[in-house]
C-alpha cells in the first residue's frame, strides 16, 4: 500500500484509558506530526472499579453509569493526545466491559468477550475498509495481562486487519525498561503509593522488541491524558518525577518510551518509526 498523505494509523483498545495506559505518547507523537489517527473502543468500561470515593455508587453493582461516565473521560483524553477521530466498535454500548476473567461479568449477554465473533470482525472491517490505515495497533495474544476483552481485542484484530494493512504491531511493555523505571521510583521519597515486588507488573522481554517509540516529548500530553481517566487512573508529580497507578495503588513508571512487537508486515526501516521504511 502506498502511503496516503497523511498516513493513517488505527489503534485498537479494549476500554477507555487503555488507549491512553498502552499508547497514549506514540498516540500524541503521531497526531502531533500529522498523521491521521484513528482510535477504536470496545467497550465503555463498564466494569472498571473506581478510585475516588465520591464516585463509588456508579459502580457496576451500585446505579451501574461507570460506562457512560468514563465515556466523558475518553473524550477528554483523546483531546489531550490530539485524537479526532475516535470510534466505538459496533457503535456506542454496543458491547460491553466483560470484567477480569473468572467474574461473573464474563457472563453478561452483552459481553464483550463471549460476544458474536463474527460480528465484532465484521465491525472492525468495516472501520478499517473507511480509514483504510497503513498501521494497526492492538495487544499480544496475551492481551498484556490476560483479560478477557484484550484478548478478544487482539484476535478480532488479527482477523479484520487484511493484506491491505502494511503493518500490525502489538502494543507491549519492555522488561528493561521498566525494571529501569522503578528503580527510579524507588528514590522518590514522596510516592504516595507502594512499590512493585520484582516481576509483578507484566512485560516482555527486552529481545522481543522490535520498535520503540520516543515519547519524550509527549510525556505532558500523556499524564494529561491519564488524568482525564480519573476514575481509573491516579497520577502523582513532583516537578518532571511522575508516576501513576490503579486501583491497585501500585506506583507505576511514566516511561519515556513505548514499546511494539511488529506482529506481521516488512520489519525494514520500524525499529523506531511505525511507518519507517514504508513506501
């Protein structure tokens, strides 16, 4: 395929904030150099759990409204990165959250994970036969840590993206680097939440890496971003030290790098440019 002017990215993610969580800075260095980029969710997140204490009741088990609040936090953050294109796979609500694996979640009828197949690819298609993308972003067949709606997200995306798309990365976290990332937090006095134990957050290892994006310049773009998924995300600053975390409150690394494996098309030219060495 030759490349369009301007060129056309489309990143496939499961919920709001993990466009932001997995790609936010390569999703700003794009959008910030012209590129056209498109971002896709397939669910609202309905699932999620909620960090603020004042939001607690629009929980799944409560008045059951996470998803359409967190749909104001998407548009927000796409705002930041410089997205304008932003689509709901199937449309909005169509599918939903499908919660961790072995919830009960798993079982609603409108799951995004136990949804038709068939359907989700034919959706997706449809996206990428309109954006006609040149790059197409999703997870490892892991889904990075193994939920359920990543996973689906990684293979609806396998199967819809056609000989048409040049490329298809999959969006992981480098073992190196965020080994390095927490060492340096750990030399933050002020941190307010507490350090992982070796190996507890997920990433690959460094040798499987094919491209790495500098996102230096967009790391403001980035926690700017993450801050507008404040049900999900917390974001701690001293001066250029950052971090965020989950629900969890493990303190997570702002790296200033995002890392791809290239999953299928011409490995010429991408190892520090999505597009590099395309015609």
């Amino acid at each position: 395929m030759t490349l369009t002017a301007p060129p056309r990215l489309l990143l496939v993610h499961a919920h709001p904030d993990d466009e932001s969580l997995w790609t936010g800075g390569t999703i700003a260095h794009y959008a910030a150099t012209g590129v056209h980029v498109t971002v896709v969710t397939c669910t609202l997140g309905e699932e999620g759990e909620i960090i603020p204490p004042a939001l607690r009741e629009l929980a799944a088990d409560a008045a059951d409204q996470l998803g359409g609040y967190r749909v104001a936090e998407l548009r927000s953050a796409c705002a930041a990165l410089g997205v304008t294109d932003h689509r709901f796979l199937g449309g909005i609500g169509r599918w939903r959250d499908s919660g961790m694996a072995g919830v009960a979640a798993n079982d609603h009828p409108r799951a995004f994970a136990r949804g038709s197949f068939d359907a989700q690819v034919e959706a997706l298609s449809e996206v990428i036969a309109s954006v006609k993308p040149q790059v197409v972003v999703t997870y490892d067949a892991f889904g990075g840590y193994g939920h359920p709606d990543h996973v689906r997200a990684h293979e609806i995306t396998t199967a819809a993206a056609s000989n048409d798309v040049d490329r298809v990365f999959h969006t992981v976290t480098a073992r190196g680097a965020l080994d390095e990332g927490v060492r340096g937090l750990a030399e933050l006095p002020e941190l307010p939440w507490r350090l992982p134990e070796p190996g507890e957050l997920p990433a690959v290892p460094d040798d499987t890496i094919t491209t790495t994006i500098d996102i230096s310049d967009q790391v403001v773009a980035k926690l700017r971003a993450l801050r507008a998924h404040s049900t999900q995300v917390g974001v701690w600053q001293d001066g250029t030290d950052a971090a965020y975390s989950l629900s969890n409150s493990i303190a997570q690394p702002v790296l200033r790098a995002e890392h791809y494996v290239l999953a299928r098309g011409r490995a010429e030219g991408a190892e520090t440019d999505l597009f590099g060495g395309l015609d």
